[in-house]
C-alpha cells in the first residue's frame, strides 16, 4: 500500500529517515508545483535519484565543471544514448571517457544537490510506493539518506551566503594574514576572490568541488577576509528601498521568532521579551514602540508611518533596518538563554525559508542582512554542536553521574582540584599550540572568546591564561575562588575545561579541517597514555570519553 502526505506535515528528512530505519525497497517522488523529483531506496540505502535539476546541475554540466570530460565526448554520449537508451553516465564509461570513480563522485554531489533543492520547498507532496518498477541497476550505489540529508542540509546554509554560482566575492580592505588562514584549500580559493571571477570561475580554477570552494568561501566570509562584491544592478536598487520594503522585510522576520516563544512559553512571555528587546533602543520612540506581535504586518507598517510623521526627529531608511536588526539579534540572544541553541538554529532556518517566499522588492534588503545572518548561522552551529556532544555525554552517564553505557563517573576521591587544574591546563596548551602553528595569535583571541562564553568564566574560567605555566593557573585560579569565597566540586572544574577543550576542537575542525584536528587528538591520546600521567587515569578515561563522543559526531560538523 502507497504511503503519501504533504511535506508539511511530514518533512522529507523524516520520510527519509522512515524508509532507512525500516530498510525499504521502493521509489519516493516528492513534487512541489511543476518540479519532481524521485529517490529510489533499495533495502533503506539510495541507489538513484532523478528530477528536474538546473542546467548547471545536469551530469554532463557537472563532469564539465570538474574537467572529467570535454563538450565533444558528452555529445558523443548523448548520441549513443538516444540509439541505445542507455544512460548518460553508463556511455561515458564505456566509452573510457571516464572512470566509474569519478561518476559516482559527480553522481553522489548532483544526489546532494537534488535533495537540497527538494528540501527547500514550503509545500509539496509525496508518494511512496515499494518496489523498483522500471529502475535498472548499471551504476551501484549505496548512500546513507541520512548522512545525505545531513549535507543537503549543510548546502542550504551555504546558499544562506552563495544563492548561485555567479555571486562575486572580493577582499575586505583589511583582511587576516594568510598565514592566519585555516588550510592550504582556503587560502587558494581566497586568492581567487579577486572581485572579477564569479564562484563558478573560481570552482573552475582550483578544480575544487562545488561544495568545498561553497564552505571555504563562507568560511573566510565569516572571518571576515572577503566579502559579496555588489552588481551594478543591486547597486541600483538598493537607492529604491524604500521605507515600506524594509518594514515589510524585517517584521515579518520579527513576528516569525516571536510565534516560537508563543508556541514554547505562551503570548505574554513573547510580549515581554519583545518589550525588553526593544525598550532599550535608541529608535524605540521613533517608530519600535509600534512592533506589537499581535497585530498584522500591514497594521504594523501603518502605525509605524504615522508614528515617524509625528516625531520630531527625522528617521532614515538606514535607521529603520539598524532598529530591526538589533532587536532581531536581542531576540534570539533571549531565545538563545530559555530555549538553547537548537531552537534558534531552528528559527534561523525558518527565516530563511520566509525571506526565500518574500516577493522580489522585500529580497533586494535581503543583501545587506545576509551577512548578519551567516555569521549568526555559524555561531549558532557551533553552540549547537557542543550541546549535542554534552548531551550525548550526559545521558551515556559521563557528565549528570549516571552508570549508562558510557564511562562512569570516575573516583576523584585522591585527585585534588589543582591536579585536575593542572591536567586540563596541560591539555589546553597542547591544543593551542597547534592552533598557533597555523592561527598565530588568533588562536589565543579565539581561546579568550571561549573563556568568556562559558558559564564557568566568572567562577574560575576568567584566571586561565594559556600563556602562563601550569603553576602560574594553578594558583591564580585557587587564589581566585579564595578571594571570590566560591564554593565548586570536582565536577565544576572538570565540567569547566571540558566544555572549553571541546569548544577548541570544535572550531579547529571549523577553521583547518580533519586532518589537523585529527592529529591534534592523536597528541592528546599520547599525552594520556604515557606512563607517567598513571596516577590521572581517572581524569584520562573521562576526558577521553567526550572525546570520543565528539568523534562520533565528527561527520556531521562543517
């Protein structure tokens, strides 16, 4: 019996990860207005998928771009292939102009690319039906739909930043020194970003794949080395914004972070969060006071006009999108404390789904919020993952004290805190140390920003310095909480570092990739290992048991 629905009541990763789990044989086609496209599982893996694709996104477009085949041989191809009704990627084999390795890997990036368009849609339905009725099996593969999902997810943030592969980027005119990039592949594509070659140019150039020059480029947009160069065009339109367009654009974005503190803690308390965010504004006279999340867009849009044309004070367009950017940004700071990371990741997303449904005069201030939005992205992405790696700790018994299925709480009875002071501060240095290698002395203003943000900084965090020897934080963090008069256990300090520790790993697995975070681990497992460090085993098995939790997540991360 067919399964069918609507994506918006069932999403398509949810679908997916159904048919997985379940380990069904079968086609799935999802369509949203005129475009289709269809997946084939085979015993919960994906074997194929077909649909409507971009021309840029075609097989033959694909092999072009990554120089595996020349125009000629893709006619050639496809003139067998209208004899023979064979497939395009089964021809090219035979033929010799290409190598079944190759394909695949071409194949596995156009898959990515149609799940990432399909998951873009707002509405659609769907029909699954088991069986592989009319699919023939010439090209095996076996693909992970969650792992597939998981990217195509990843290429939607992307887009957030590069929408297609004719965006331009040029340097910042004060950029970071090469020698502070993150790996060899990011700083090819930088020297690239020269303001003339578009991102299809530059993929072209260093015959890199589409999605690894798409996360280098966001990569050092984030950091701040390179930014979007502006067409002519924008440039034009951008003097036509007009006050209306930006009230339009910002306050639905408004209202849609609100609805998920209605939905989560009632009206009242997203009431008073807004009033909080905006109360303290310099612009709440002039026109913010006039935000209500009750009221309609339209409502909202009049009221602020008449409130403008009564005030004394003239109001620009630049002042209307700084007022709602910053009360934006108060709001998800709020959501971020009460709800956490995931739930402000989850509303950026639906942000994005709503600028992507706004008509094209609201798009054009989608520009210069962008930026704001992209780096809030990759903030949220990093909270979010340390908070997975503390919550899978957690409940396998490493963190809460539990006897789960993880390492149990190990006996700190014969271990003081400045020994485990001590031990963490010891792997800290490792650790930067080989973020120096490469970062320079970012790596101790990133290692500062950690500090700062964690819950610990205050109690003892705040007179860790990596800088100082080990018995220079020993005693300047047990001075501390002597004059502060804190009272912390073992499991504050350990509970302290870790958190920092995974932070670090995290943003080196960010900035320089897998294999240098890798071999950043490699150290620490040595470090724990030696002989001498016998008397800190307990302290060992625990800090290796969040490593390990972060391993298992490793995948998953940009």
């Amino acid at each position: 019996m067919p399964i069918q629905g609507d994506i918006q009541t069932f999403s398509l990763s949810a679908i997916g990860r159904m048919i997985h789990a379940e380990k069904k044989t079968g086609i799935l086609n999802v369509s949203s207005d005129d475009s289709v496209t269809r997946i084939y599982f085979k015993q919960g893996g994906i074997v194929f998928i077909s649909g409507d694709l971009a021309e840029e996104l075609s097989l033959g477009a694909l092999l072009k771009a990554d120089k595996l085949v020349q125009e000629a041989e893709i006619r050639n191809a496809l003139e067998i292939g209208a004899k023979s009704n064979k497939r395009l990627g089964v021809i090219l084999i035979e033929q010799g102009y290409v190598t079944k390795e190759d394909l695949v890997k071409v194949l596995n990036l156009q898959f990515k690319e149609a799940i990432s368009k399909a998951l873009t849609w707002k509405e659609g339905t769907f029909i699954y039906t088991d069986g592989l009725d009319g699919y023939v099996e010439d090209i095996q593969l076996d693909m992970d739909p969650i792992r597939l999902v998981a990217e195509a997810e990843r290429w939607k943030e992307y887009r957030i930043l590069i929408p297609n592969d004719q965006v331009v980027f040029e340097m910042k005119d004060v950029a970071l020194r090469p020698n502070s990039l993150s790996t060899e592949g990011v700083y090819d594509v930088m020297l690239l970003a020269d303001g003339n070659r578009t991102v299809a140019q530059i993929i072209q150039s260093t015959g890199k794949t589409r999605i690894a020059v798409y996360r280098a480029l966001t990569s050092l947009f984030v950091q701040g080395i390179i930014e979007r160069k502006k067409t002519s065009q924008e440039i034009r339109k951008g003097q036509q914004i007009t006050a209306e367009s930006i009230m339009r654009f910002f306050l639905p974005l408004i209202k849609e972070i609100l609805s998920d503190f209605s939905t989560e803690m009632g009206g009242k308390k997203a009431a008073s969060i807004l009033a909080g965010s905006i109360e303290s504004s310099p612009h709440y006279d002039t026109f913010l006071q006039e935000v209500r999340p009750e009221d309609t867009t339209s409502t909202m849009v009049k009221n602020i006009r008449e409130r403008i044309g009564r005030s004394s004070k003239p109001v620009k367009s630049t002042d209307l999108a700084t007022g709602f950017k910053n009360t934006i940004v108060q709001i998800l700071k709020e959501e971020q404390q009460l709800l956490g990371s995931k739930a402000v990741y989850g509303t950026l997303r639906r942000m994005i789904t709503l600028i992507e449904s706004m008509p094209a005069e609201q798009k054009i201030i989608a520009g210069s919020f962008i930026p704001l939005l992209t780096k809030l992205f990759a903030s949220e992405k990093r909270s979010m993952e340390t908070e997975d790696i503390f919550a899978r700790t957690t409940s396998s018994g490493v963190v809460s004290g539990g006897t789960g299925s993880g390492i149990p709480i190990p006996n700190l009875s014969d271990i003081s805190g400045a020994v485990i002071i001590a031990f963490y501060s010891r792997i800290a240095q490792i650790l930067i140390t080989d973020l120096e290698e490469n970062l320079g002395v970012k790596s101790h203003t990133l290692l500062e920003k950690i500090l700062k943000n964690s819950e610990y900084h205050e109690a003892f965090l705040c007179r860790f310095h990596a800088a100082d020897d080990i018995a220079t934080n020993v005693e300047s963090i047990r001075g501390h909480i002597s004059n502060e008069g804190h009272r912390l256990s073992k499991m504050s300090f350990i509970k302290g570092f870790q958190q920092v520790l995974i932070e670090l790993l995290l943003e080196e697995k960010h900035l320089l990739g897998s294999k240098p975070t890798r071999t950043s681990l490699a150290k620490l497992n040595r470090f724990m290992s030696d002989p001498k460090q016998r008397d800190l085993m307990p302290l060992s098995k625990y800090f290796i048991s969040t490593i390990e939790t972060y391993r298992s997540l490793e995948w998953t991360m940009v």
